[in-house]
C-alpha cells in the first residue's frame, strides 16, 4: 500500500507538471457554436471548449453588459482561458483574439479593478446597445428599458445645479422620456431602412438562416462611414464590420481591407480567378500545348497554396465563383494532360469546406465530373487527390454522399482497393470514413448505415480484412481500421469480419503495438475490436483467445497513456456487458486494478475516469462476488471524487455506485 501511495503522489506531481500540456481541446471534438474544428480555442470555468471568435460573438449578439452565458450548460463566464500554446504566438489575427479575450475577462473580474474597466468599456457599450437597436432581427431593449434608462438620466440631471434644458410645461422627466421614446423609434427606422437599402439592391441573404452580404454592399458601406460620416479609411472599415457581424451576418469570403490600402480586386485569390475565368471563357487546350499547360498548372497551383495557406482564402475563393469554375477547367482537361488535372485537383478540395461550399459543388455537376475521372484515370496521383475531394465534398452533406452513392462510388472503390493492394491511397480510407458517417446535422435520419451495408456487400470489407493481416508492418493498417469501423455497423457485418479473421488480426496488432510501442496503431486497434465485440459470438471469440489478458498486458505497456487505457477499458466494459461470467474473467485478468490505478493516476482525465466508471458498472452489474472486491479495494472513494468534479462523469458513476450496491448513490 505504501508503494501504491508513493506511486500515487508521484504521478499526481508529475500530472502537475504536465497540466499544461493536458489543457487541450478534445481530438474527436468541434466547438458546438460553429461545428467546425477549433480555431483559437478557448476553455470556460464550466470546462466547456469554444473558439474564441465564436463566444466573443455570441457575447457580442446577445448582451455586453452582461457575461455570456455558455450555450451548453448556462452557466455565465466570467473568464475565458486560451489554449496556452497560444500565448506564446505572434500572428496578428490570434494576437488581435487574445486581446479581445483578455479585455472580455477584465469586465467581469470583479471589484475595484472590473469596475475601472466598465466605465472605461461605457463608450463600447453604449455603441452597442444602439447597434442592438438598429438591428430588427437582434433581441433588441425594449422601450420600457429606454424610458428607465431616461428616467435615471433625468434624476441625475435634477441633482445638479445645471438647467439648460427648455422643458416648457412638459418638466425634466417628461422630456428625457419622450425623447428616449423617439431616439428609440428613429433607430429602429434607420434599421429597417438600412435593411431595405441592402435586400432590394440584392447584396445581402433573407433574415432567415445565414445572412450574408456581397463585396460590393460592404465595400459601399465603408465608403458611407467616409464620406457620410466623416470617419477615416481603418475606422471606417472597423465600424463596417462590427455593424454586419451584431447584425449576424456571415462575413466569411469579404475582402475586408481599408480603402486606399488596396481593394477587393487587389487580393492575390481574386486576382487568380480572374486569370483563370479569362482563360477559361476562351479555352481550347491541346495535349502538345505545353506553354498553356505551365500557365495553367501555376494559376491553380497558386490557388491551391493561398486556400490551404489561410482559411479565409477558401471562403474568399468559393465566394467569387472558385468552386465553379474548378469543376468547370475539371471537365475540360484532356486525361492526357494529368499534370495539369492534378493541380487543378489540388486546388479545387481546400475550397470544399463548409455545407455552403459543398453544396456549389454539388450543383456544379461535380459528383459526376469527380467519379468520371476516378473511373478513368489510371494515375496514382490523380486517383489519391481525387478521392480527396470526395472525401471533402461528402464531409457533413448528406445529399452529396447520396449522390456518390447514386454513381456507384462503392463499386469504384472496391475496385481501385483491388488494383492498387501494394499501394496505401490515404484519400481512399478518408473516403470511405466520410460517405459512411453520419454528420449532417440538418437531416434527422442518415442512410449511411445502409450505404456500410452496400460497401460490405460489394466486397470493400473483405478487403479492408485483408490490409489487416499484412499487420503493423502495412502503412494502411490505421487507416482501413478507422474504415473497418464505419462499415461494422451491424451483427452480420461484424460477423463476418471475424470469420475472415479479423479478431485475429486485430490482436496480433495489439501485441506488436504494445512491444514496439505504437501507440496509434494501439488506439484504432481497439477502437475497431471494441465495435466488433458488439456482436455476442464475437465476445467469446476474443475472451476465448486471450483478450482480457492482452489488453491488460497493453494497459501495462501504455500506462503513462491514458488514450489508450480508455480505450482497452471501453473494450472490457463491452465484453462484460449482460455476462457474470465474463465480468469475473476479466477481474481475474486484473481489469479491477487497471480501473483503480487508472482513477487514481489521472485524476483530470475527464474521459479515463467516465470509462472508469462505465467499465465498473458492467464489471459488477451482474456480479455480486466483484462488488465486494472492488469496494474493499477502496474503488468508491474515486467514483464519488469524479462525479463530484466532472459533469460527464456523473450519471456513470452514479450509476456504477447503484451497482455496487450503496445506498447513497445519488448524493
């Protein structure tokens, strides 16, 4: 016990140490504002992750006199902390962030000092509170707050010894009160004007979804702010942006820059266009061209590395017509000429980012340009960036994934896995990832667990099995496990996988990861073993040969890793789920410890200690004899410790606590 003690303190310490390191956005997460990949994430006190831009904005939406309320559980933030390997960072446009968080946690630190900060913040707000007003789609004050705002001016106004005011018969209070009554009514005329202005020019979207704005409504915008109201080129620009963004619209492919320090048209994305739309409202290319060819090549090669250099290139791109015209030059290009059509490949997947975007490509007619020349086209290269842009186009769209579907993507895949074996096309693994996961969150029910069933039916799982058994030597091995998995996606599938000796694949490479020490190739191992012995005769296949004691013997190997404890943990809980017998071999191999030392080793792994508490659950549902030796061993000491610290541990250890048989389990 005193070994375990020391063993404890130790790691505790070195946890400390590492903490920084630790405080990082979840790998299989997206910030739930925006549903992309984090960008400048940030954490709140309730433990939940946003991109930094995303809650500023939200904040900004919603009330700035006030902190924002987190949009997952409620609770108002009153500190944001940034990732800190940002801090460290010189880029102007994360520098520019951070401020802006630094200044939103200054407002609310509380105080002396948070009160020196709002009166130097009131000019801010009360430039937001009318922008709130001029908008008539925002949540806006109602009159009420206006006449009660007027009321305390005229209170204040009364206490002094000034009377410049004429108020005539009406008295001070009146007057505050008619006159905040009509500053509100005129704003709200200016608003809706301004709206008017904008949707019958045609520049800006319906109020209803994503509201956006054409570069040339922006740009006049600005050159109101100048010569309307006298504002210089920076300020001017910055007051555009801020008026758009509290109005919610989508600024995402605006050319944003100060007049007389280059327009829209100076922007080296747009000027590439440009050149390109020249070349293509008059292009005849011929195979021996080659001075055509090179011109080509280097305009979509330049695109190419300007949208994957910068996101906001991609949105600038697709805005102006990028995504058409790529498909447009895709259709043209002979397949003679394949270094010109590989660049403009290339090119064409970083604009393919977001449903928008898709969905152009989509009525570009690029489904059925895309798997033409898959089926077509017998070079490597063309082939791997190809099945990159289905794997970008197909990515959160379900219509787009049907559409693959509808050409027989299947069928090609299947085939191009067969006449490629010796080769790893990456970009094939990705695309079978993506047409098979369900991730569109605008339809309520996805066909992609039928669309698995083709694949398996057409043979790609078999296939898949086979790159299992060339082991952890095979470069595609992570990747056709991450693929395997989207395709199990019920009993027989996964039954049949282990008939083809996929069990046995998978646990030889349980064994070489754990002796050579890889651990990715550890994690989808038994990511992919985990879904697999969802399947009951697939459960006593593993126990049968040897799987508890060789997850725990991995668990022994990756014990500083707690990415792949949960993993081999998320194993045993699905093996001892609705089996006694089971529950008991597996505390036997020694799963009790791994929970126990796992909990006590990394007490701020939020996922290790919900797995934790999954694993015992079904370790003892079923088991009384388990019950006993778990809680001697002190288990429920840790169980009630990561209830009470984190909220997704607590239905789990709530419920293993039921299961352990204790009274008390809901406090």
């Amino acid at each position: 016990m005193e070994m375990d003690r020391a063993s404890g303190r130790g790691s505790l310490d070195g946890n400390r140490i590492d903490k920084g390191k630790q405080e990082l956005p979840p790998d299989d997460d997206v910030c739930p504002i925006c549903f992309g990949d984090f960008t400048i994430p940030c954490k709140t006190v309730c433990g939940h992750w946003y991109c930094a831009s995303c809650i500023l904005q939200l904040w900004n939406y919603t009330t700035t006199s006030a902190p924002c309320k987190c949009p997952m559980c409620s609770r108002s933030i009153h500190r944001l902390t940034p990732q800190e390997s940002l801090l460290h960072q010189h880029e102007e446009e994360i520098v520019k962030v951070l401020t802006d968080v630094h200044r939103y946690n200054l407002l609310f630190i509380g105080g002396a000092r948070g009160f020196v900060q709002k009166v130097y913040q009131l000019p801010s707000y009360v430039k937001r509170y009318l922008l709130g007003i001029l908008d008539p789609d925002r949540p806006h004050p109602s009159v009420s707050e206006i006449r009660l705002i007027a009321m305390l001016l005229s209170a204040l106004y009364m206490a002094t010894p000034f009377d410049f005011i004429p108020t005539g018969r009406l008295g001070i209070v009146r007057v505050f009160d008619y006159t905040a009554v009509l500053l509100f009514m005129i704003l709200r005329l200016v608003g809706f004007f301004q709206r008017r202005r904008l949707a019958r020019r045609g520049k800006m979207g319906p109020s209803g979804g994503v509201r956006t704005v054409s570069q040339e409504a922006f740009d006049d915008l600005v050159r109101e702010n100048m010569e309307e109201l006298g504002m210089d080129p920076t300020e001017a620009l910055q007051d555009a942006v801020e008026t758009l963004s509290l109005q919610g619209v989508d600024l995402s492919g605006i050319v944003t820059c100060a007049p007389g320090k280059g327009g829209a048209k100076d922007n080296p994305v747009i000027q590439c266009l440009d050149g390109l739309k020249r070349m293509d409202s008059d292009f005849k290319i011929q195979t021996h061209d080659k001075e055509v060819h090179s011109e080509l090549v280097a305009s979509f090669d330049q695109l190419a590395h300007l949208c994957v250099e910068e996101s906001g290139n991609a949105a600038i791109a697709m805005r102006n017509g990028g995504v058409e015209l790529i498909c447009s030059f895709c259709s043209k290009i002979p397949l003679e000429c394949d270094f010109v059509l590989l660049s403009c490949l290339k090119a064409l997947t970083p604009m393919l980012y977001d449903v928008q975007s898709t969905e152009t490509f989509k009525n570009s007619d690029g489904p059925r340009i895309i798997v033409g020349i898959l089926k077509i086209s017998k070079n490597l290269e063309i082939l791997v960036n190809g099945f990159a842009v289905v794997a970008a186009a197909a990515t959160g769209n379900e219509i787009l994934k049907e559409s693959f579907m509808e050409l027989k993507i299947d069928e090609l895949i299947m085939q191009i896995l067969s006449s490629q074996r010796e080769v790893c096309i990456q970009s094939v693994y990705d695309a079978i990832r993506a047409l098979l996961t369900a991730d569109d969150n605008r339809v309520v029910a996805s066909q992609v667990y039928g669309y698995a069933r083709k694949f398996a039916k057409a043979g790609i799982a078999g296939a898949l099995v086979d790159s299992l058994h060339e082991g952890i030597t095979s470069p595609s091995l992570a990747s056709a496990c991450i693929a395997l998995k989207s395709i199990a996606v019920n009993d027989e599938i996964c039954k049949y996988i282990a008939e083809n000796g996929g069990i046995d694949a998978l646990l030889r490479c349980i064994d070489d990861s754990g002796e050579q020490g890889n651990k990715s190739i550890a994690k989808v191992s038994c990511s992919l073993l985990s879904k697999l012995a969802g399947s009951d005769a697939n459960k006593n296949a593993i126990i049968e040969k040897g799987g508890f004691d060789r997850l725990i013997r991995l668990s022994s190997r990756f014990s500083e890793d707690p990415s792949v404890l949960q993993e081999v943990m998320s194993i045993i809980s699905v093996l001892c789920l609705r089996s006694s017998d089971n529950a008991a071999r597996a505390i036997e191999a020694g799963a009790g410890d791994l929970a126990m030392q796992s909990m006590q080793k990394f007490p701020i792994a939020q996922q290790l200690q919900r797995s934790s508490c999954l694993m015992i659950r079904n370790l003892v549902v079923r088991n009384a004899e388990n019950r006993s030796l778990l809680l001697n061993n002190g288990i429920e000491k840790y169980i009630r410790k990561a209830k009470q610290n984190y909220e997704s541990c607590r239905d789990a250890a709530t419920d293993a606590l039921r299961d352990l048989g204790l009274d008390d389990y809901n406090l």
